[in-house]
C-alpha cells in the first residue's frame, strides 16, 4: 500500500528541486496532507506546514512537536519536520493534527483525573 495517491515534481530549469506528495490522509481542517522530497537532500520533510498550523494552537509547539519526533523517528529543524524515511515524516505530522484535533479532549480529561473525577469515557 502505498502512501501517495499522486506526485508533483518541481524543477528549477532542469534541476529537479523537490517532489510533492498528496496523500489520503486529511489534517484537522480537512485539508489533504502533503510532504515533500528535498532532491538536493534526499530529506523528507513539511517545508513547516504542519508546524505552521501548530502555532495557531498552542504556545508550546515546541515540546509537542519535539514529542512526537521522539515518539516517531522525525527530526525538528527550526519549524519544519525531517525526516529519512517518509513513514515516519508522516506518522509524526499525523500525530500532530490529531493533538490539535483532539486537544481540548485530552486537556478536559487530564484535569478530571488530577480532581479525582473518574467516568466512563465513552459517555
């Protein structure tokens, strides 16, 4: 199964400068998830798109981002995820738009717990 359902290559003159990749995935505001391939590196990397959007939502990017990093094999470079492999580029931005998507549940449910506010959390 492959990643991509399409690819855009980008060329300054004749040089091959990066690839485009779009995928099925769709990120919190229902818009399709893309990365791309540096030709010049061979790095995947988001060009600092999904960080972008981080920002919009929390003043602590940093730590989330490094987190899922961590957790996924991605490296943070200024704003903008790298990585190798291009599985792990993707699990991580993945990760990210989820944490923005889910943010308020996770918070919600964190701080019942430290009151001591146990329920099912299917309710």
């Amino acid at each position: 199964m492959s990643l991509t359902v399409k690819e855009n290559k980008y060329y300054r003159g004749d040089k091959l400068q990066s690839i485009e990749y779009v995928t099925e995935f769709i990120d919190n505001n229902n818009d399709g998830v893309m990365y791309y391939m540096d030709a010049e590196t061979g790095m995947y990397t988001d060009y600092g798109y999904c960080i972008d959007e981080l920002q919009c939502y929390t003043n602590d990017w940093r730590k989330v981002a490094e987190d899922c990093c961590k957790r996924y094999g991605c490296e943070l470079v200024g704003e903008e995820l790298k990585a190798t492999a291009e599985d792990a580029l993707v699990q991580t931005m993945l990760a990210i738009y989820a944490w923005i998507e889910f943010r308020d549940w996770l918070y919600y449910d964190q701080i019942e717990e430290k009151r001591g506010i146990m329920h099912d959390k299917g309710e």
